[in-house]
C-alpha cells in the first residue's frame, strides 16, 4: 500500500540545513580554538610553556627538546621479578625481560649547558612490552615536585627567565614566586638535604606523580614507584664541579666495568595519601614491592641514538596502568607532544643539526 500524501508538505528548508550544519561546526571549531587557547590569551597553554622554556633557555637551540636538551642516549632491559603483578595486570610485570630505551639527562633548555646547571638529574625510559605495547616514563632524581599545578609551573617558569643585563635568572623574582607558593618548601628542603650525586649511575630516579595500577581481579589502587641504584650513593666532589660534562663521562667509564642496576621499586598509597600533589610524599611506612631490576649495558650519543626520536610522554601506559588525577600529568603530555612537534620539524628542515660537533663535544 502506498503512503497517502501529505497535503500543503513544507518543501526542505536548504538554508535551515546549511545553518544547522554550519553551527555543528562552528561549535567544533570554538572547541578547538579553545582548547589550543586562542579565543582565551591568558588561559595557559602548552605553546604559552614551551615558548616561555625557550625563552629560560636565553636563545633558540633547533633541533633539542625544550627542557632536558642536554641527555644521552642508554639501552638495556628489565627483568621483572614478577612480584609488581599482585598490583597491575599490566605485561611488563610478568616475570620475564623486557628490552629498554632510555635517555639520562639534566633540566634545562640548553643543549650545551654545564652538569652543574641544575642539581636535579633525569631517567626517561620506553619498556617495548612482549604484545606491541609500551610504558614510557620520565622520572627526576627528586622524590617530590616544586610545585602542584600547570600555573604554578609556568609562574615558576616566567620568574627564571633570564635577565637582559645579567643573563641570569633574577634573585628578587625567584624568592617573591617561592614566597608566594609554600608548597614548593619541601622541595627546596630536600634538594637543600640532598647533595647532587657524583654520577648517573648512584643516584635514585621517582616517578614523583602517582598512577593508577589494576591488578587481573579489578582492584585498583594509587602506586608511585622509583628506580633504586646498587651502585652506592655519593655526592658531587669539588673536582667535578669545575667540570661541564663529567657526567657522560663518568657513565661511560662505569660501564666499561661492566652493566649498571637499579631497583624498581612499586610504592602503595593507602587512604588520605595525596595522589593529585606532586610537591607531596607519602610516608615511609607504606607498602614496597621490588617489581624486577632495570639493567643498563651501553650508551649511545643523542645525536644519533634510539632515544633521540621518542617522546617519554608519561601518560603513555600499557593496559594495568593508567594516569592518576594529578593535573601535572595532562600537562606534561601536552607539552612534551609540542617540545617532539618542533623539534622533530627543525630536524627534518635541518639534518646537520644533530651532527656530532667538531671537536668531539656532545650536546
């Protein structure tokens, strides 16, 4: 049976369509242009970071990511004890071994900056998992982060940026941001306690935010984890520093000696640990686990190694891990994303750029 017609049928509104249309998308295109801050300025901004690192960093350097520019490239493996699986499901925790990338490296924005520039050191690491997936992680030598949010961080940021007649961050500006933002005191108490180490290799790295670990019941619960040396502890001599590169130096001769260790070591929060707070530790007591060793067998220069082209976004994780609500995380990815975007692009459009210079310095 056919339809009856509808008598006195409306023809289509073509321009109603188009109007409809044209609304979707100007609401998508509002979207982004938020998101990317464009119709908000002083909304802050993963661009508004990276821009104000380089400027910290006193001049562009082409090519280097824009906070840990100067680093070296490792490789080595993970043998998991198998004891990190009661806390994730996640593969790299089944016992077994796990190849590494990895990158060793100093804060900052200059590629050619002096081991001393900073006291905090880094280990960024990529674990390439048996079933294509990865975790990736950047950890700093510091168990505690200077400041709880993405605001206080770029305020942070701003208040370091060089001086035009010194060329050095300015005294006045720096102790008006730490006065104004008492949270950053207990890490200026431990870097205070805590002289830098003598190498790469004895020093201890942390994760400093929290996750969120599921074990192959469902049970979730809030981990911070570090890598613990088996090499001894022992701080920075008076020899070293008068010198800018001992660093690359002294690993290289280490492990002419043989692989470097460290412990990884899984961290329980319990109810009331802070897990969205960076500037905060949780206390000695809670539950460790020792999740397997991280070995370390050679070195590699980042002009020309594997680490030069990974971005250690920390928020890429394997199934059994994932971010907790600690608002650095989110912006850590974004602005790692920008740093690989730029510096990937000045690589392609300039190749020489990494070159290894003349006189046989690495950046």
């Amino acid at each position: 049976m056919t339809k009856p017609s509808v008598p006195n049928a409306a023809p289509p509104c073509v321009p109603c369509r188009l109007a409809a249309i044209g609304a979707v998308v100007a609401v998508l295109a509002g979207g982004f242009a938020y998101t990317a801050g464009w119709l908000t300025p002083a909304r802050l901004t993963a661009p508004r970071i990276i821009n104000t690192f380089e400027a910290v960093a006193g001049h562009p350097h082409p090519g280097y990511r824009r906070n840990h520019a100067k680093g070296l490239c490792v490789a080595g493996y993970f043998d998991s004890s198998g004891d990190g699986s009661v806390l994730s499901h996640a593969a790299v925790f089944a016992p077994g071994r796990t190849p590494v990338i990895g990158r060793f490296a100093v804060p900052g924005g200059n590629p050619s900056a002096p081991d001393t520039s900073s006291p905090v050191r880094s280990m960024a690491l990529l674990f390439q998992l048996q079933n294509g997936e990865q975790w990736r992680t950047g950890m700093n030598s510091t168990p505690v982060f200077a400041v709880h949010t993405p605001e206080q961080f770029y305020q942070q940021l701003v208040a370091a940026k060089p001086d035009a007649a010194t060329g050095k961050p300015d005294p006045v500006k720096l102790k008006a941001f730490y006065a104004a933002n008492p949270e950053t005191k207990p890490f200026q108490a431990w870097v205070k306690a805590h002289p830098p180490s003598s190498s790469l290799a004895n020093a201890a790295y942390y994760s400093i935010n929290a996750f969120q670990f599921t074990d192959s019941a469902g049970n979730t619960r809030a981990v911070r984890w570090a890598m613990e040396p088996e090499t001894p502890y022992a701080p920075i001599t008076d020899a070293q520093k008068e010198e800018k590169n001992f660093l690359e130096a002294d690993l290289d001769q280490r492990l002419q000696n043989g692989p470097l260790r460290w412990h990884l070591i899984l961290t329980v929060a319990q109810p009331g640990d802070p897990i969205d707070d960076a500037t905060m530790q949780w206390p000695d007591d809670r539950q460790h686990i020792d999740a397997g060793t991280l070995v370390i067998d050679h070195t590699t220069s980042q002009e020309d190694g594997a680490c030069r082209d990974v971005n250690f976004d920390p928020t890429i994780l394997p199934a059994g891990i994932r971010p907790s609500n600690d608002p650095l995380l989110a912006a850590r990815s974004a602005a790692y994303a920008l740093s690989y975007k730029r510096r990937t692009r000045e690589e392609s459009l300039h190749p020489e750029v990494h070159q290894t210079k003349s006189n046989g310095e690495r950046s």
